[in-house]
C-alpha cells in the first residue's frame, strides 16, 4: 500500500543495505518491526541468516502485505537458509538411500545363496 511506501528504489535500497552488511540481527528486527516497504526489504538484506529461526520466518510471512516484500524477503534472505538446509536433507536421503540399496543387494545375495543351498540339497 502506498502509506508504507517511500518509494525508494530498489538499487537505492541494495546501496544502503550493502553500506549497513549483512548479519546485524538485531537492526534487521526494528527494520521489519517498522512495517513500511524499504524498512522490510532492508532487514531481509542485512539479517543474519545464521539466526533466522524458523518462527521468525513464520511471524515475517505474515507480516507480507505485497508481493515485492514477499519476493525480496526469500531471494535475500530466507533462500540463505532453506537452501543449504535443502542440500543437507537432499544428502542425507542420498545416503540413506543408498544404504538401502546396498542391503538389498545384500540381501539378495543371501536370497540366492540360501536358493542354490536349498536347489542342491534336493
């Protein structure tokens, strides 16, 4: 809505996040807490992904009342957590997986071994 609008642009608001850095949590809360456009995508630019938790993700989705937000916030910032997180579930499926197959071929090897004990001994 154009009462949370200051109409700064989005190079303006990239400069001015580039000049505070990311990973100062704290500033990153009052930004959003101020609930006006440049202030929420400013918090998703500097917060520290490192302690973004899975509530404050909840608490600022909520908090979307337009669709820039909504993109700026996951491109900047939550992006910088769910992906690594997403590549670590993804490996240690691949591992689990992995085993599995290797006891089924185990176990297949048994299977076959306990057939051919079973073919000769009749």
């Amino acid at each position: 809505s154009s009462d949370r609008n200051f109409g700064v642009s989005m190079p303006e608001l990239r400069k001015l996040g580039k000049e505070i850095k990311r990973g100062d949590h704290e500033l990153a809360q009052q930004l959003w807490g101020a609930q006006y456009r440049e202030t929420m995508i400013l918090a998703a630019l500097v917060d520290d992904p490192k302690q973004l938790t899975p509530e404050q993700m909840e608490s600022w989705v909520l908090d979307f009342y337009d669709w820039e937000i909504c993109d700026q916030t996951i491109m900047n910032l939550f992006e910088k957590v769910k992906i690594p997180q997403a590549r670590e579930n993804i490996r240690t499926i691949q591992i689990y997986l992995g085993d599995e197959q290797t006891n089924q071929v185990g176990r297949a090897k048994i299977a076959k071994r306990k057939t051919q004990a079973m073919q000769s001994a009749l």
